[in-house]
C-alpha cells in the first residue's frame, strides 16, 4: 500500500486513523493525531512522550507484553 493511496483527498491527512493492533503504539499514534486539537506549546512534549512510547514498545518482550496487565506510560 502506498502512502500515497493513503491520503484523502486534501492529500495531507490519511483517510482513516492510523491502527497498527498493539494497543500501547496505537494509544501513542492517537496522541500525535490529536495535535491539531492541542496548543502549540503542548507539541514538544507529547512527541518526546510519543518517542519514549515507541522506544519502550520496540524494547519489550513481545511475550510479556502478552501477560502483564497494560500500563499506561503517561
């Protein structure tokens, strides 16, 4: 699928929202697309926390993520 096949028809936003199935990326994901709603001053901090969401979700153990109960990185 290409990116651009992704796009709706003002070719700056996708058609639907992002969903990848991990929970803790798409929790992630949802806070990077709600930044249209937020206060530019706000933007900094919710793509560093964006970033520490994904590395921690890159460094976990698939299998534990599995078992333990979901713990919300904010």
């Amino acid at each position: 699928m290409s990116e651009q096949a992704d796009l709706s028809a003002e070719g700056t936003r996708p058609a639907a929202p992002v969903r990848t199935g991990v929970e803790h990326v798409d929790r992630v994901v949802a806070a990077v697309e709600e930044l249209d709603h937020r206060p530019l001053e706000e933007h900094v901090a919710v793509f560093e926390a964006a970033h520490e969401g994904l590395r921690r979700a890159l460094d976990a153990d698939p299998g534990a993520a599995a078992s333990a109960p979901s713990a919300d990185p904010a």
